[in-house]
C-alpha cells in the first residue's frame, strides 16, 4: 500500500506544472541607502541670454534659442576654477562654463560675451549665492571700505538701435554707414571664438618679431561686407587704409551693439551711510567668496 501511495505522488507531481519564480521587489529607497539626504541627481536651472538668440548665424547652435541650461556647480567645478593652468592660460571660465552647460554642442567660446557674462552670473549664484562683497572708495568719506552687491538684482540690457543702424535679421548683422568715407559696412558680433583666435595671431606675431595692429586684426574679423563687397582681399586693403575715424565708429558699435547684462549697482558705505556707484567685479574672486 505505501508504495502505490509513493508513486501516485511522484505522478501527481510530474503533472503539476513547475511553479514560476516572480523575482523579488527591490527594496525601497532609505535614508539607509541614501544617508545624505541629498540628491545624485545634479539640478539645472534655465539661464535667459541677453542675446535671445538673435545675434548668431544661421549655423549656430545658439541661432533664435533664447536659453541655455545649466547645471549647478559643484566640487568639479571648484577644481577647475582652482586650476593654475586655465588661470595662466586665460582659460579657466571657459572651462568652467564648458562643464556646466548641459547642451555639450554648445561650446563656451562660441557664445558672445554677454551670454557668457550671464551664465557666469547664475553659476556664482548658484554656487555660491546672490551677496557678493567689494572693495569700493566712498567719494563722501573718502575711505576704502567694502560694500555688499546684491546679485539677484542683475538684469539683461536691453539695447535699442542707434539711429542709422540697421539689423539684417538673414546674415545677423548690423549695417550703417561710416562718418568719413560714407561707405556702407556689415557688421557681426564677435565672439569668444574670434577673440582666440586675434590673441593666438598676435602670440605668432610677436613670436616671430612681426609687428601686431590689434585693431586692423579687429576690423578684419569683424567687417563682413563693405558696400556689398565680400570678397576677404579687398575688405583686407580697406582696414590698412580705413580713416581713424571709421574704425573708431566700428570699434563703438561693437560695443554698444553687444548684449551684455547689467551690472552697475548702487550699494551703501557703511562708514558713513553714503551710496557708493559700482560695478560688481568679473575677476576670480567672483567665484572664491569668503564662507
């Protein structure tokens, strides 16, 4: 009797079909796993360019994109700013904006200097926070005293068009006419990356005992026609010959013309109370404050 009872179970159990094994749930995030109470994550914020997007061609990543994200700093980017390296090099917020930016096509020296003014900006704030001191003179008291600037107060220029100056919307660049030749030239806006490649012309020139004309480099790079004429050869005869006057108009516009953010602000001398006219400072102690 038990072994028919044997093999009825070894049949019954040859027909039973095997049982699925479902793979067990991981476990719930703890403040055991995770016990920072920080994210690993890293958070973004969008920075609005004063540019808009308006003043790059066509072939540009930035062309009509009115935005960049950008992530917050962090130990990564305290090591770049630390870098000798970049600092000797001239190179450090390049690399630093390079490592924020989240869109790795965008490039930092492709930007124009306002829209690299204004992520720097919102990378210090994020950092760092919006209170940033500086060392001002108070006409009033006559003293060297340090001033509080409020960050979070900074604005994007709003820059109109000075009369006689035209944008062209299809090439990106601004038209008028010159005070002492009358001619009419095209302008663009130059970025960082035509300003590497004067300040790498002029280290070649003065390598090799040449003589440098930083504004003839400047006007070539930045005139793009000359009464409609385009051609590079002739547009090089011209700067050799272009009347003072001429090339200080162009130098002018390119400046007024630039997007940029604001940053004049009116702080209180706290010696005597007075408000002290500054500007906040762009240098490396921008990004080293005192905690």
């Amino acid at each position: 009797m038990s072994r028919n009872k044997n093999r009825i179970i070894r049949e019954t159990a040859e027909l039973e079909p095997p049982t699925s094994h479902t793979p067990p749930t991981p476990p719930t995030p703890t403040r055991e796993a995770n016990p920072f109470g920080l994210s690993f994550v890293e958070p973004t914020e969008v920075v609005e360019l004063p540019s808009a997007g308006r003043f790059y061609p066509e072939d540009h990543p930035l062309h009509g994109v009115s935005s960049i994200e950008i992530k917050q700093m962090t130990a990564k980017e305290e090591d770049i700013l630390a870098n000798n390296n970049y600092i000797d090099s001239g190179q450090v917020y390049e690399r630093l904006l390079d490592s924020i930016i989240v869109n790795k096509s965008i490039k930092s020296k492709d930007l124009l200097p306002g829209d690299q003014d204004a992520l720097l900006l919102r990378a210090r704030r994020s950092g760092y926070g919006d209170e940033i001191e500086n060392n001002e003179f108070c006409p009033s008291c006559g003293k060297r005293v340090d001033v509080k600037y409020d960050l979070s107060s900074v604005e994007n220029k709003q820059t109109d068009l000075p009369l006689g100056v035209h944008f062209e919307e299809s090439s990106s660049t601004f038209a008028f006419t010159l005070p002492k030749s009358n001619i009419k030239v095209s302008m663009r806006l130059l970025t960082g990356t035509e300003k590497e490649y004067m300040r790498k012309q002029r280290e070649n020139k003065e390598r090799l005992n040449i003589e440098t004309n930083d504004t003839i480099d400047f006007l070539r790079q930045a005139i793009v026609s000359a009464n409609g004429i385009t051609d590079p050869g002739l547009l090089n005869q011209l700067v050799e010959v272009l009347p003072a006057i001429d090339s200080r108009k162009i130098r002018i516009m390119q400046k007024r013309l630039s997007p940029s953010i604001d940053t004049s602000q009116t702080a209180t001398c706290p010696s005597c109370g007075s408000d002290i006219e500054g500007e906040i400072p762009f240098n490396l102690n921008f990004f080293w404050p005192e905690l």
